[in-house]
C-alpha cells in the first residue's frame, strides 16, 4: 500500500469537491439534476489532449496487448446481417413477459405508495412506465457506447505503444457498431428516444476532456464499460425478447476484451506513479462510480411520466433492495481496481469509499483479463455465443 504524506493528505479533496454533495445517497440531489437534449442538436466537449506520435514500431512489445489485438482481429462481426432483424417485437408484451419471468425482481407493489401519484396508477400506467423503462435503458446503453467511440478514438491518438494503438483501432470498429445496433434497435423494434441521462453525461464531459491518456482508458474503460458489461450482462440474463438477448450478447463478448485493455494497459503504468497520483485517479473513479450509480435513477423516465420529484423520492427512499441491484453492477469494476492497486494505494482511500457504497465484497472475484471472452477465438457469431 503506498502512503501519502501529512501535506497531501491536508490537500485531498471531500465529497463536495468531487461530486458536488457532501453525502453519496443525498437522493434530492440527485433528482434534481435531468438529462435533455441540447437545443442546437449536439454537444461539444473542450478537448485539450496532445496526439502522441511513436517511431517504436515493433509490434508485440507488450504481448498481452498483442494478443488481444489479434484475437480482436478475428472476433469482428456485423451488426446487420448476423443479428435476425426480422424478429418482431411487441414492447408491451416483452414487459409483461419480463415482469413473469422476473418475479424474484422488486415489485412496486410491495412500497409503500400512499399520496404518491403512483398511489392511482393501474395497469395501463404501469404497463406505460415498462416500455418507457425499455426506451430509456436502450437509450442510455446508445449513449454510452458512443461516448466510447470517441474515447476509443481519443486513445489511438494519446497513448505512447503502438500495439496499444493497434488494438484501440480494433475497438473504435467495435464501439461504432455497438452504436449502429443499440439505434437500430430504438428505431425498430421500440418505440422513443431519451436524451443522455444527466450524470452520465457529466461523467463522459469529464473522460472526454482530461488531456491525460491515462484517465480516458480509467474513465472509459475501467469504470463506464466496466460498468456496461455487468449491466448487460444483467439484462441479457432478464429479457424474454430473442433479439435483444442475442444482441447483449454479441456486444458483451466485445466488452470483455475492452475491459481487459483498460487492465493490461495500465497495470504497469499505475506502478510508477507515485502516492499524490494515484490519489487523483483514486478520486476520478470514485466520481466515476458516483455518477454512474446515480444515473440508474432514471430521473428522465419519471419527468416524462410527469411524477413529482417529492413522490420519487418518497419510492425510493423505501426501497433498499434497490441499492443492492445498483451496487451489484460494480461487481466487473471492483475486482479491476484491486488489480491495477487503487483499492489499496493513497492509505487505501478507494477501499474505504467502495466501502461506504456496500460494493467491496466483490474485490475477490476475477479481474476481466480472466475473463473467457476476452481472449477467445472467433466473433461470437461464429462461436455460437447464447
């Protein structure tokens, strides 16, 4: 564990400081804060990085990151004709068939809904709030993935190894076609869009922003597609829907050598860096956990459906069961940060803030260079992957 000394500790930064609220669960806060879609029909992030060009062209000087970029080169697959776009889906009988498969799931009925406007809603509201669920979420994941196309492009510029370079290449191909389906999807098979999730969109202003390579790939590829891959994974396992279930799937085998990147590439980098730094990037994924976990709000799904702020708190407020699915999600992100040191660098700082979050008995579980998609052979759709 490295430590840091008496006047770097005087100069860490509180919760206020890092994520503008003196408590992680202040859910006021939260919900006080609604994504929209910017009026003049996209948003634009200050970018200050420098590109960085390499005359060290030897490739497999780092052969973990050589492997997986060769093993990326036969995993590609194509988003239109190995998907069956002829599948039919009817959005209201994919909830109610989620809602029978999934019983074990919280139940709104079972909170308390009294004075709440939710108190009145019967099962066509109910049904209304499912395929609005499903048009945010498909929303968020499009969103995301294409804050990782260009984060993943960003990467290819800045970081100093070619076979870096290489494999980032391999993964804007990746993160291009994962948004070419997820808006496939909302255009076809569903029925809206939803601007990005307002956390969200602070999270990616901030990856997209910092000039420091290093914090693009912790931001991008530790947290946001960390956090991705768990919740696909849970969606994946929840969906009656055939098409969506393989195309969880197809993208989720992606994701694991994504993530895997992130690890192999800053392992050795996170070693040399010394107690103040790795305490900044201690705080950036500490944020990054943050913004991510209050993003599962949906704060834009109950603006839509036109509940009051003071009812959604009231709902959540009793449901802690809630919590656990959140925490749940980081089960990916944890294990990774034990691996690159961050958990226990600075005094163990991050130890204790994923502590806090209830999210550190998944540090023992394997890190995502062990996971099996990683590294395997062939494009999931050859590979047959369910």
């Amino acid at each position: 564990m490295t430590t840091i000394s008496d006047d770097e500790r005087a100069n860490m930064k509180s919760n206020l400081e890092i994520i503008g609220r003196n408590e992680i669960d202040d859910l006021d806060a939260v919900l006080g804060f609604v994504g929209h879609y910017d009026v003049d029909g996209y948003h634009r992030v200050p970018d200050y990085c420098p590109a960085e060009f390499t005359w060290d062209y030897e490739k497999g000087a780092k052969p973990q990151l050589d492997k997986l970029y060769e093993k990326a080169k036969k995993a590609q697959w194509n988003g239109q004709t190995d998907l069956d776009w002829s599948i039919e889906v009817d959005q209201e009988k994919v909830v109610m068939n989620n809602n029978e498969a999934n019983q074990d799931m919280m139940q709104w009925g079972q909170v308390d809904l009294t004075g709440t406007v939710l108190e009145t809603w019967g099962d066509k509201e109910w049904l209304k709030f499912g395929v609005e669920n499903q048009n945010w979420l498909l929303s968020q994941f499009m969103h995301g993935e294409q804050g990782a196309l260009l984060c993943t492009a960003k990467i290819v510029e800045t970081v100093p190894w070619i076979d870096a370079k290489y494999y980032a290449a391999t993964q804007v191909m990746d993160e291009a076609r994962h948004v070419e389906v997820f808006s496939k999807y909302l255009d076809t098979k569903l029925s809206g869009h939803y601007p990005m999730n307002a956390h969200l969109g602070l999270l990616l202003d901030d990856i997209v922003g910092d000039a420091r390579w290093d914090m693009t790939y912790l931001g991008m590829q530790i947290m946001v597609e960390g956090l991705a891959l768990a919740a696909f994974g849970f969606i994946h396992s929840m969906t009656t829907e055939p098409l969506l279930k393989k195309l969880l799937r197809y993208v989720m085998a992606d994701e694991a050598r994504h993530v895997a990147f992130g690890v192999l590439s800053l392992q050795e980098y996170y070693k040399e860096l010394s107690a103040a730094e790795l305490r900044e990037r201690q705080e950036f994924a500490f944020e990054a956990a943050i913004r991510m976990k209050d993003r599962l709000i949906m704060q834009e799904v109950w603006e839509r459906l036109e509940v009051p702020r003071a009812d959604v708190f009231q709902v959540y407020s009793q449901a802690p069961e809630r919590d656990d699915f959140q925490i749940l999600l980081f089960s990916k992100i944890v294990p990774n940060l034990k691996k690159l040191g961050l958990l226990d660098a600075a005094d163990g700082w991050l130890r204790q803030k994923f502590t806090e979050m209830g999210a550190i008995a998944f540090e023992n579980l394997t890190d995502s260079t062990e996971d099996e998609d990683a590294f395997a052979d062939g494009s999931p759709a050859e590979r047959q992957v369910a």
